[in-house]
C-alpha cells in the first residue's frame, strides 16, 4: 500500500474529487493548509493598504491506494492539476506499512 498526498490549489477540488469518484478508490481526506513554495506570498492592496500574504492558502489531499493502482493515480493527479503556473502543487508517494478499519479490525488492504 501506498499513501498518496498532494498539495493542490483549492479551486481544483472539485474536479479532483469528480475525477476520482471510481469504486477502487474508496476515501480520500482533504485538509486545508497553508503554505509557501517557489511563489513565496504575494501583497495585496485592501482598503488603501498594502498587505503581505506570506502562506498561500492551499488544499492536501491523501489517498491510500494498493500498489498497482498507484502510478495510474499519480498520472492522472499530474495532469488534472497541471496549469503551467506557479503554485500548481506538489504531489508525494511514501510507503504505508499498514491500515486498520478500527470498527471491524481488518488489517490491511482490506481495511482500505
């Protein structure tokens, strides 16, 4: 098993979630987060006054995927969330040793 977390601009949720709405991927979490990469903030002007936005509001999204489904999902998160611009977001795979459903105490895939 592999977890899966990307770091996506927040307008993208919507088609990420239409996107990967199919019966083998069964959950996903989002979490709004805060962050700064290569677009290190911007300044905004509110009511005449200048302001410095140093983190950029964007959305982590996690996935927990059996091995062969992983480099199809990565694929496709590459491409939805490509616009060419800065801040698009990152996307990470690690290793996940194990899952439990708490409720029914499956272990496993099988508690995916």
């Amino acid at each position: 098993m592999k977890r899966i977390e990307a770091i996506i601009r927040p307008s993208k949720l919507e088609d990420v979630r239409r996107l990967l709405s199919h019966p083998w991927i069964s959950a996903m979490t989002v979490s709004e987060v805060r962050g700064a990469g290569r677009q290190k903030g911007h300044a905004e002007l509110y009511r005449g006054a200048e302001y410095v936005i140093d983190l950029i509001p964007k959305l982590k999204l996690e996935i927990v995927l059996p091995d062969p489904l992983v480099d199809r999902v990565v694929a496709d998160l590459e491409s939805w969330l490509r616009t060419g611009r800065i801040g698009d977001g990152k996307i990470f795979v690690e290793p996940l040793d194990d899952a439990v459903r708490v409720r029914t105490g499956e272990r496993g895939e099988d508690a995916l």
